[in-house]
C-alpha cells in the first residue's frame, strides 16, 4: 500500500510539473507572440493600416488610403493646370491692325462662354502676311469695343461696321476656358484693359 502511494504521489508530482511546464511554454509563445503583434501594432496602427511614413509611401499605399495622417498634416493644395494661361496677364494679348478683307475665319465658341475664335488664316490674305494672327486666337476686342462673349453675329458685326483703313484686332491667345468662366479674367479688367488700349498693335 505504501508503494502504490508513493508511485501515485510520484505520478501526480509528475503530471503536475508537466502541465506546469507546458503552461509556461504557452505563457512564453504568447509572450512572444503578443510582442510580435506589439510591434506591427506600433509600426502600422492598430488596424494594421496606419500612417506610413513617407518616404516609404507607394502608391498601393495610396490607393489604400494608408497615408491619410500625412494627407491631414500636408493639406490638399489646388494646382494650377499646367498649359494655364493667365487671361488677366496683358502679355497674353496681341494686337493687329488689318485692312479688309482681312482672311480671318472665325469660329463660335460653345455656347457656355459665347464669343469667336480664329479657326483659320485664307492663304495669302492680308493676316497671313501680316503673321501675327493665329488659330486659336479668342477676338477680344475691335478697335475700342470690347466683343468677348458676343453671339457670332454681334461680335463679326463689330468688323463689318469698322469704317476705318485698317480695323485694330485685340486677341487673347489662349484657348476659352482660360478667358471665360472661373478661370477667366474678370469683366471689370477687360473693360479697362481694352478701355486703356494696352496692347500696342504689331501692324
């Protein structure tokens, strides 16, 4: 009897250093594990998707949204386009004085903006040798008059009406999204641009 007790005692101290053993090694995994995860979770946020720094920034990161703190820090800054053209800058605008009939065809802007633009110069027209106009041009002005945003028919009208030898053109080169709308000049700047008569004529 004594030696079944004894053999049972010794089972049990076994059994139980056993579990203890395995209990630690468990507690120690989960130790290591859980420093593991620390570390993610202090490199990338708790979710696993926090701010990146940004030199390590790629553009999955990007499309992820993983930067978003950088983003707030940073700020979102409107860029100008880059073909922008300031139609409130005189060094944009040309001037021609051409006798009729002159070669010009213009072309109606979309109805939005309104006004006329150069679509062509005739071969060996009057403006063809005087080489200053161009497609493209936006009429802004004739003689004193101001014509941006004019139907077709009032803004050529203006043209057909000059009574003078050679008739002063005033063109902002530059495409119409530039000279009207929000990205346009103002109205009052035009009025005293073309009231001023700043742009000196080349011909």
């Amino acid at each position: 009897m004594k030696t079944t007790t004894l053999l049972a005692i010794a089972a049990t101290t076994s059994t139980t250093q056993a579990f203890t053993t395995s209990t630690n090694n468990v507690r120690t995994q989960t130790s290591l594990n859980m420093g593991l995860f620390d570390g993610v979770k202090d490199a990338f946020g708790s979710s696993g998707m926090g701010d990146l720094d940004a030199q390590r920034e790629t553009p999955i990161d990007r499309w992820m949204g993983w930067n978003t703190k950088a983003d707030a820090e940073q700020g979102s800054v409107s860029k100008a386009p880059s073909d922008f053209i300031d139609s409130m800058d005189e060094k944009n605008y040309i001037s021609v004085n051409l006798p009729k009939p002159m070669g010009i065809v213009f072309e109606e802007n979309d109805s939005e903006f309104g006004g006329i633009f150069v679509l062509e110069i005739n071969e060996g027209s009057n403006a063809e040798s005087e080489g200053s106009v161009r497609p493209g041009d936006q009429l802004v002005a004739v003689g004193t008059k101001k014509v941006s945003g004019l139907a077709f028919e009032d803004a050529l009208g203006a043209i057909i009406e000059s009574s003078e030898e050679k008739t002063k053109l005033v063109f902002f080169r530059g495409p119409s999204k530039f000279l009207y709308g929000p990205a346009g000049a103002s109205a009052e700047w035009l009025d005293e641009f073309v009231g001023a008569a700043k742009v000196e004529s080349t011909a």
